[in-house]
C-alpha cells in the first residue's frame, strides 16, 4: 500500500502587505528585507480570519482538484503552530467546516517542519491501513504571533494555507517513496515562542536568534535531503524539482550550490508569500503543480526546517 497525492492546492488571505509597509512599523527597508531575504510582500489574514479558514479553504481547492469530497476522506491531518485554539485541534474544526462527521482529525506541531511531520505521519498511516484518504494541511496565521516592534522577526513571516490530498493505492509504483524527520531539542532556545498555557498562561511572540538559526538550516537541509536519496536509492541529480520550505532566499541559494541543484530546479515563493512556516511546502508545491512545472511523474524532493529545531524530508514522485 502506498499514499499517493490525487489533489492539492493552497490559500492566500486577500489583505497584501508590502515591504514598504513594513518601513512605516518599524526601521528596516524594502531593499534590506529583499537583500538579505528575498521576500518582497506577505499575505496576512483579516480579522476574524483564523487558521481554520485558510486550511479549510486550501482543503476544499485540493478536495476540488482530486475529484473527490469530504464523503470520501477518513482522515484529516492540520500541521500548524497557530491553532485556532489551545484546543480542540483546528483539524477537528476543519473536519466541522467540510461538514464531515466521520474518519478522525487531528493536528501535529512541529513548526516549520509541520507539514513534512504531517506526510510521515499520514503516509505511515495510509501504508498500514489506518486511513484509505486523507487529507494533510499545514495552515498558519503567524502574524499573530509575531512581536510588530522587532524587526528581526516581524519581516520575515506571512499567513496561509496548502493541502494535499492522499490516497491508499496498491502496488510499488508512485507517490511517496520515502519521508524522514529528525529533532533535536538542544536547539530549541534560538527558535522559539515565548508564551504557552502551561507556562504563562498566554499565547507569546514569536523569537529567534536569525542568523544562528540560518547556519544550522543550511546545513542540516543539505544533510536531510542526502539523507533521505540514499535511504530511497535515489541519486539527488535525479531529482526533477526541490520544494523547500520558504524562509529566506539566502538558505535557498545555499543549499541549491552545496547540492549542486539548478537554480530552475528549485520551486521558491519566498518573495511573494515570505515564510508561511508550516504552510510554506504546499503553498510553494501548489503553485508549481498549477503553473504546469510539476508533472504527473516527475520525481519531487520536499523539505523544511523548524523550531525545535526540527527537519526532515519527503521524496514523492508526483
Ligand atoms: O522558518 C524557520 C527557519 N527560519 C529561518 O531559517 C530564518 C533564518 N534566518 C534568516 O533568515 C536571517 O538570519 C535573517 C533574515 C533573520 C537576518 O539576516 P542576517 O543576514 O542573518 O542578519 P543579522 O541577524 O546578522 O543582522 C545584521 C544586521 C543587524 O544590525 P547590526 O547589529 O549589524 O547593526 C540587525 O540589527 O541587520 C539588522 N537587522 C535589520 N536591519 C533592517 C535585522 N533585521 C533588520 C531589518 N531591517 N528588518
């Protein structure tokens, strides 16, 4: 038994807010947000617009494009760190907004990495018979998280949501070939959010040591997405397309000239939707399925980085 994906596709909340913007928050400028990390705008959601919404809304375009409806999902599977809500899970709300009563739904937290969690967690699933379709969502409204007067965070995130539909298919052909996820906590002070029900009883702002955090995601990508080629007997030069997360165009570059990847090869998003954390994956897969770059075949690495730190790759052929 194997998942393979019969639909995907992604919500953007409508409110755009520049660089430019950003200048009159706080000191920076639209050629230093771009210089040092490729983002030129960033969608936010509107008030009352919470996570739940834009995943319910990605969930609907994957469900639309895979022909199929909620009748015939049995799992749904939400990767985010801005639940709606402490709880319930925003999967089970999404579940409510589908109008499904059956299958189960739940939600998996591990920040940027959430939707690579999220395949290895659905695919086990689905290859052990534990669900015959499901669909996976990472969706995040971070900008309520985030500190507007620090400039080293505020700049660099945005809201929004990418689904993908899995279906259980017999035989060894296609789909999700191999997913591996790895942690480690020792890291966890340079990316973090400084509030929690437990702790302090609020819900905290987003911090992070940047530039440190970017020298461990350089490296530790390149090594994740090694890693995860060899464990599926596959070289990196064969790979079609890389589908990073989306966090800074610098880490993108990076890891692009230590694997030798062709800069056409590599599906970034960055300048337009800036880091989306566990939205970022399917937002960027959505678009390159859409605008015919990704093809039924074409053999496609994912990948992402976290607080935690968490990583972890997924390779699928499409
Ligand atoms: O999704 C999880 C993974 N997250 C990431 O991977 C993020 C990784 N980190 C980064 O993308 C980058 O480290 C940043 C974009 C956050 C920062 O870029 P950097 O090249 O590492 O800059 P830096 O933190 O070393 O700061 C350089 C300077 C500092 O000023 P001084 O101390 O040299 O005077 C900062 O205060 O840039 C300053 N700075 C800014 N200036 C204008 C920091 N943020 C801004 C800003 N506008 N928004």
């Amino acid at each position: 038994m194997r998942s393979v994906i019969k639909g995907i596709g992604s919500y953007l909340p409508d409110r755009v807010m520049t660089n430019q913007e950003m200048s009159e928050l706080v000191e920076t400028s639209d050629s230093w947000i771009q210089e040092r990390t490729g983002i030129c705008e960033r969608h936010i959601a509107a008030e009352g617009q919470y996570t739940s919404d834009l995943g319910y809304e990605a969930a609907r375009v994957a469900l639309e494009h895979a022909g199929l409806t909620s009748k015939d999902i049995d799992l749904i599977v939400v990767a985010t760190s801005t639940p709606d809500l402490t709880f319930p899970a925003t999967a089970t709300i999404i579940q409510e907004k589908l109008g499904m009563h059956h299958g189960a739904a739940f939600d998996i937290q591990a920040v940027c990495s959430g939707f690579i969690y999220g395949m290895h967690v659905t695919n086990a699933l689905i290859r052990a018979g534990g669900a015959k379709r499901a669909i996976l969502i990472g969706a995040e409204t971070f900008s309520r998280i985030l500190d507007w007067t620090d400039r080293g965070t505020c700049v660099l995130f945005g809201d929004g949501a990418g689904a993908v539909v899995l279906e259980a298919v017999e035989g060894d052909e296609g789909g999700v070939l191999k997913t591996f996820v790895r942690s480690d906590g020792a890291h966890r002070d340079m990316l973090y959010v400084d509030g929690g029900p437990s702790r302090t009883q609020t819900v905290g702002h987003l911090r992070m040591l940047g530039n440190q955090v970017f020298k461990h995601a350089v490296t530790d990508i390149a090594q994740v997405i090694r890693d995860c080629a060899e464990q599926a007997e596959v070289e990196v030069s064969d790979i079609d397309w890389f589908v990073p997360h989306q966090a800074n165009q610098r880490i993108l570059n990076a890891v692009a000239k230590r694997l030798k990847l062709r800069p056409e090869q590599v599906i970034s998003t960055v300048a337009h939707h800036a880091n989306t954390s566990a939205a970022s994956v399917p937002l960027a897969m959505d678009v390159a399925v859409k605008d015919g770059r990704i093809k039924k075949g074409d053999l496609v690495m994912l990948e992402a980085f976290g607080g935690g730190f968490t990583w972890g790759a997924a390779l699928l052929r499409y």
